[in-house]
C-alpha cells in the first residue's frame, strides 16, 4: 500500500473508532467489541492496531482508555473533543472529516 493510501485509510479508521464509540449509550467499549466493530465497517485490523489507535486518539485527547481487570482487556471512552470530532464540529490533522450525512 503506498503512503497516501495508507495515510486515508488510517485517518478513516480513526474517525469510524471515534463515531463508533459516539453511538454507544455510554460512550464507550472494550479493545475486543471495537475490533470488532471495526471489522464491521470495512477496517479489519488486529487487536495491536486497536491498541495503537486508541493509544494515539488519547495522545490528542480524543479518547480515554482504562485498564480492566481481565487480563488484557481495555475500555475506551471517547471524550467531549472527540464527539466533536466525531461529528465533524472540530478538526485533528489523522483524522478523517466526516462526510456530510454519512453516519456510522
């Protein structure tokens, strides 16, 4: 995959990530259902790369994540920035801008 490629198809995994976690009712899940999730729309990833994303979308805020008691397990969170990210109401260079009526 060249680097542009690459590049689209990560800032649109990041924003599915952020508008997945903006649908649920408590605004969060786990490593496992997001993989998941992800696969759902189009972004097969493996459970590192889940890690990896979510470890960047915290760095700018995007998101929390908490350690769960079960071995490897995580929760993420997404936080008020990212809602608005989410919705398109704030803009993160690595993030995709949604498309006007396109939800997730």
């Amino acid at each position: 995959m060249d680097a542009k490629l690459k590049r689209l198809v990560t800032e649109d995994r990041r924003l599915v990530f952020l508008c997945l976690l903006s649908q649920e009712g408590d605004y969060s899940s786990n490593n496992y259902v997001m993989k998941e999730a992800l696969a759902a729309t189009g972004h097969s990833v493996s459970g590192d790369q889940v890690a990896t994303d979510a470890a960047w979308l915290s760095e700018q805020g995007l998101i929390t994540t908490q350690k769960n008691p079960l071995p490897n397990m995580s929760v993420f969170r997404i936080t008020s920035r990212g809602r608005d990210v989410a919705k398109g109401r704030a803009v993160v260079p690595g993030v995709k801008q949604p498309e006007p009526g396109l939800d997730y």
